[in-house]
C-alpha cells in the first residue's frame, strides 16, 4: 500500500468523512401483527411473511 508524503488539511479530511455518516434503519410494518419487522423478513412476533404463516 502507498503511504501517503503530506498530511491531508483539516478541510480535506472532513470532505473525506463526510460520508461516513451512518443511514438509520428502515423496517417496514408487519400486515398481521402491526410490529415493526426487518423489509424481506418473516415478523418475529407472529411469524408471518406475506400474509402466509412461515414460523
Ligand atoms: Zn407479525
């Protein structure tokens, strides 16, 4: 790996960083229960996955 010559300014470090932010979470809602399930999941409450009971 190349190690770099110079330090990067404060400037250019945070432009680097400024997509490091963490995207919060989605989830979508259970149709049986209404609990909030993980998108392409069975619910873990109730078990159900496209209407159809999985677990
Ligand atoms: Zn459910």
């Amino acid at each position: 790996m190349g190690v770099p010559k110079k330090h990067k300014t404060r400037s250019g470090r945070n432009q680097r960083r400024s997509h490091h932010a963490l995207k919060k979470t989605s989830f979508a809602t259970c149709k049986n229960c209404g609990a909030a399930v993980m998108p392409h999941m069975p619910c873990k409450a109730c078990g159900y996955y496209k209407g159809r009971k999985i677990v």
